[in-house]
C-alpha cells in the first residue's frame, strides 16, 4: 500500500473490561501503543463520559503522549478530542473532531484563538488546531474543506455486521469525496482486506476503531503501510 498513509485511531474504552479504573488503564495502553507504532492521529472518543470525567481522562492521554514525545522526539502523533473544544483546550491536546452538524472549523479555530489564551494547559497547545470532521457525503466533505477542516472522515465506506441499519456508501462514493481538496480517510467497516481498495479510491488514509483497537497496532501499521 503506501507509506504515506495517514491511520486514524478512534478510541472506545468499553471494550476494555467492566470496571472504569480498568478501561482507562487498558486504554491509555492503546493509546501508547498506537503512538509508538506511527498511527497518525489519535480521537479520543467517550461520548458517554461526563465533563470532569472527560477531561481526566484526556489529561492522561496528553501525559502520555507527552512522554513518549520526550523519549522520541520524531514522535508525531496527535490528539483530538471528540467535539470538545473546550475539554481540549483545557488539558493541551492537539485539536477537536466534529460531527458534520457541530460547530465550524472555522469556529473552533477562533475559539482556539480567543478562549485559549485563558487556558492552563495553553502553553502546550497548539497556536493552530487539528480539526478533523466526520461526513457522509461529497458535498459536506467540500463544504468542510471550505471550512478550512484539516481533514475529513468519510464513511461508512463497508456495510458494518454489528449496524446492519445504516447503509454503507461505497467505494465509489468515496472515490467522488476524495476529489475535494482535503484529505479524506475512510471510516466504517475497513479491514486490511479491503484497506487497499479505499486507498486506490482516493482516500488519504484509513480511520478505524477495532482495526487498531482489536489488534497489535504495530502489525496493523505495518501491513497497510509497508505491504
């Protein structure tokens, strides 16, 4: 495939065990496995946490990744948090990822601007934010670009067993929002099986949860990069 593949890990601690002290542990581990094995972008992604339980938790997600960073200084993951601007301006973290029906990024940029000064961890922030956007069409992945998105995740690309309720969009549906001029990962249903078949179409790079989550990250980084 190719080495300049941009991955995209999408947390999900539920997976990991029953007991909350459990699922953070486990998680943080991911979290540093997926750093250490190149994965480009890290979403923290606990959309069923409370405020304060949130930022705790991405607090240690940035401690981590800060400390990795100073062991390997070419180190270049990042962090975003799910649709949180302000719990990302709070703990430092790289930049935000939005639902095509949040805030702008443009928006998020000049909160970043305003509201960031004020912040405790503002000195390890970013000065321009990370801002990554979830759609489902051509159209929303060009008015996101327009935006001045980063990038964007489109999907899902592949039929997903677990939600047989939402109809998957295709791969030449894919191919047609890789044509704005943003990078566009595919989302949903990707395997290593089918990775390639979405970077044929355009996609930048590939965004998954259980692709990373499920399995040795460093593998997973290897097959689609180096195959």
């Amino acid at each position: 495939m190719a080495d300049s593949c941009l991955l995209y890990y999408i947390t999900d601690r539920t997976a990991f065990g029953t007991d909350e002290p459990t699922r953070r542990r486990l998680l943080l581990e991911k979290i540093a496995e997926a750093a250490r094995a190149g994965v480009d972008y890290i979403q923290l992604r606990e959309k069923d946490l409370l405020t304060r339980q949130l930022e705790s938790l991405a607090s240690g997600a940035v401690a981590v990744l800060h400390r990795l960073r100073t062991e390997n200084r070419e180190l270049r993951t990042t962090l975003l948090i799910n649709s949180r601007t302000d719990v990302a301006l709070a703990v430092g973290a790289d930049g935000v990822h939005l639902r095509s029906e949040d805030i702008t990024p443009g928006e998020v940029r000049n909160l970043w601007e305003k509201c960031g000064a004020g912040a405790p961890a503002r000195e390890s922030s970013p000065r321009d934010p990370l801002v990554g956007v979830s759609c489902h069409s051509s159209e929303e992945v060009a008015r996101v670009a327009k935006e001045r998105a980063t990038f964007t995740v489109f999907g899902p690309v592949f039929e997903k067993k677990d939600v047989p309720n939402i109809q998957a969009a295709g791969l030449a549906k894919l191919r047609a929002a890789c044509n704005a001029k943003i990078p566009v990962l595919a989302l949903g249903g990707v395997t290593l099986g089918n990775a390639k078949e979405c970077l044929e179409a355009g996609a930048a790079g590939i965004a998954a949860i259980r692709l990373f989550q499920e399995n040795e990250v460093a593998e997973i980084v290897k097959e689609i990069r180096l195959r």
